[in-house]
C-alpha cells in the first residue's frame, strides 16, 4: 500500500519521480511511513498529503474542528504510541472505533490498534498538525526532566532497579536456553532472519526461509522482556533504552560454522520487536562452478 501512495502522489503531480526515489531510500534505512517523511523533508504540505490520501483511498477527511471530543481510551493505547504514530482516537460507536490517522495505509499502525481496543478500527484521514494539537489538548504534558537550579547539570533519570532487573533476567540460564534454541532453530531451518515481535500476551517469532516468513511457537512461560534484553546484551545495546531503534551485532560459532548477525530493535505497542540476520560465512559460495558457471563458461 505504501508504494501506491507514492505513485499516487507523483500522478498527482504533487512530488517528482526523484523526489520519491530519495525518499524510499531514506525509507529503506531508516524506517517509518512513507507519507510523514515526506512532509518532514518538505517535498508535500501536511494538508495536500491528507487530501491526496482521502481522495486515493476513500477514506473520510477529518476537519480540524472534528476533534474537539477526543475521546477517552484510558490504558489500552498509551500517549506515546498516539503522539509517535499520529494517531487520535474519535469515538467508539457500532462495535468500532473511530480514529484519525496522518497515514492510513501502515498496516503496522491499524493491526496494533485493532489489538489494542479489541475490535474494528474505521480508519479516517487527519492533517499531522491537527492530530498533535488534539492530542496536546486531551493527553497530559510530556514530563520534563527535573534539575535543582539553573546551574546544575541535567542528568537523565532511570530507574536503576527496572535496569538491574532486566539485566537479571537476561543472565537467568531458562532464557539464556530459550535465546540459544532460537538462534539454532534458524541455523537448522537455514533462515536468513530472524523476527520476534512481542503481542499482549505473546511473543511471535518468525524465521525467514527461502524468503518466506514462517511462524515457529515457543513456550511462552518467559517474559518477552527478558529475551529481548538477552539478545541486546548479546549484542552490546543498551537494555536501558526501550524508546529509540537501535542496532548491533553478534559474532558467535556454532557447531564450528562462523555467523554472524546483525541485530535491529524497534519499539512497538507491547514492548520492542527485534529483527536477526543471520550470515553464515562458511556458506558463502566463493569458487565458480558453485556461482552456476560450467565447465564450457570456465574453459572460454
């Protein structure tokens, strides 16, 4: 759906062909829909980007006015969630809920609702300022660090035992097993990624094979929490640091076979996703009758 919105907009002659080359490229590396990033960059204006996103998808275009009675949704989606994603619940009505989205074709962003609320979520079409500012009226102010007096340095506060305890977890032997099974589940399947991706009451973990994703089940006894924080110590993250994606990587031999991996984490709803590619060094066809040439290619 995406990349439709981007040819959507070139149609439209609201961006050029380059223009969305450059974006898909930033896209690609560092993540996020297509459509802010496009406003960010200044290539379209928030409003042509919500009327061209109505218009496409035939989706209702929410009026500034309309968000006056923002409402309610108490614990099931938290103010970081809605202020990152840009999203505003309008109102609960028929079985489904109402929201405002600056990009409604993330499907990332309509699945976590919908599991958040536990019912359909009808999706409209909102202007990115507007939805700030109605999220700014009915969310509380974002907390400011505080300090003693003008002079004093200003230090991040953390909550040192939260960290201890998550550091603790992820040297308990049951998860650093459960981490140890899944990195040889994929070295067994031959995947080439894997994918854990925390849910309310679950952790789905997916391995890439033969470029398709397959769904393998764990026992879920363990806090996803606790494997998460396993793989970020393995790969020298900050286990602290739970609100910005980060990236590292694992060296490791396992059954005398070199691999190495490179690991991305991402905050979502219930927790942070975490994306393992795997490189198997020694597998690495490096002679040329294994690239596919033949003996008459190689004598000519």
């Amino acid at each position: 759906m995406t990349a439709a919105i981007g040819e959507w907009l070139v149609q439209a002659d609201k961006i050029s062909q380059n223009q969305l080359r450059h974006v898909r490229s930033l896209q690609a590396e560092k993540g996020g829909p297509l459509g802010p990033l496009l406003v960010q960059l200044g290539f379209i204006s928030e409003r042509e980007l919500a009327t061209t996103l109505a218009s496409e998808m035939q989706l209702a275009l929410v009026a500034g006015g309309d968000y006056a009675d923002l409402t309610e949704f108490g614990d099931l989606v938290s103010a970081e969630f809605l202020r990152q994603h840009h999203v505003a619940p309008l109102q609960a009505d028929d079985g489904r809920v109402k929201v405002a989205v600056a990009d409604p074709s993330d499907p990332f962003i309509i699945d976590a609702l919908q599991l958040a609320f536990g019912q359909p979520v009808e999706l409209h079409v909102g202007v990115i300022s507007d939805i700030q500012q109605a999220l700014a009226r009915a969310l509380p102010a974002e907390s400011a660090p505080a300090f003693a007096s003008d002079d004093a340095d200003l230090v991040v506060e953390r909550n040192v035992d939260d960290i201890t305890h998550l550091r603790d977890m992820a040297s308990e032997a049951p998860v650093i097993r459960r981490v140890n099974q899944m990195v040889a589940r994929a070295l067994e399947l031959r995947a080439s990624d894997i994918h854990i991706e925390p849910f309310e009451r679950e952790l789905v973990v997916r391995y890439r094979v033969d470029g398709v994703l397959r769904a393998i089940r764990f026992p879920g006894e363990l806090p996803p929490e606790a494997i998460v924080s396993r793989i970020k110590v393995l790969a020298s993250l900050d286990i602290a640091e739970r609100r910005l994606p980060q990236d590292g990587r694992i060296k490791l031999r396992a059954e005398g076979r070199e691999i190495d991996m490179r690991i991305s984490t991402v905050p979502t709803l219930h927790g942070e996703s975490v994306v393992m590619r795997l490189l198997d060094r020694g597998d690495v066809p490096l002679d040329f009758e294994s690239l596919g040439f033949t003996g008459e290619t190689l004598s000519a």
